[in-house]
C-alpha cells in the first residue's frame, strides 16, 4: 500500500475490512431476527431489532419501516 504512495497502511486496511465484516454479520443477525418476530406479529420487538442497526444512510430503515407498517396495517 505504501509503495504507491498511500497515505493508509496494510493494517488500517485490514482493521477496516474486519469492522465492515463485523458490522455486516451483525445487521444480517438483526435482519433474520427481526423477520421471524413479524412473523409472529411481536411489532415491537422487530422494530427493536431494525432500529438497532447503524446506518450510513436512512434508506435502509425507511423500507423496513414501510415494510413493518404495511404489516402493521394489514394484520
């Protein structure tokens, strides 16, 4: 990496790509979970599990809103 000239190094790097990973199970876990209390309509609890996901932009939250709204709405 720094051959090149690049301000980052081989270990922020892999820091980077195990945090991302890491982030990515966790929101997959959340997702998974929050699918089978709708399921079982326990709104709450899968609203509890989506908004406990970070975000680096809101778009994701929006469709699950919608989603468990529509839900919501139907039942």
């Amino acid at each position: 990496m720094e051959e090149n000239g690049s301000n980052i190094t081989t270990d922020q790097l892999k820091d980077y790509v195990w945090k991302t990973l890491k982030t990515g199970k966790v929101v997959v876990i959340r997702e998974k979970l929050a699918g089978l209390y709708e399921s079982e309509q326990q709104w709450l609890r899968a609203t509890q599990m989506l908004s406990g996901i970070e975000l680096d932009s809101g778009i994701r939250l929006k469709q699950a809103s919608v989603s468990l709204c529509e839900k919501i709405q139907s039942s």
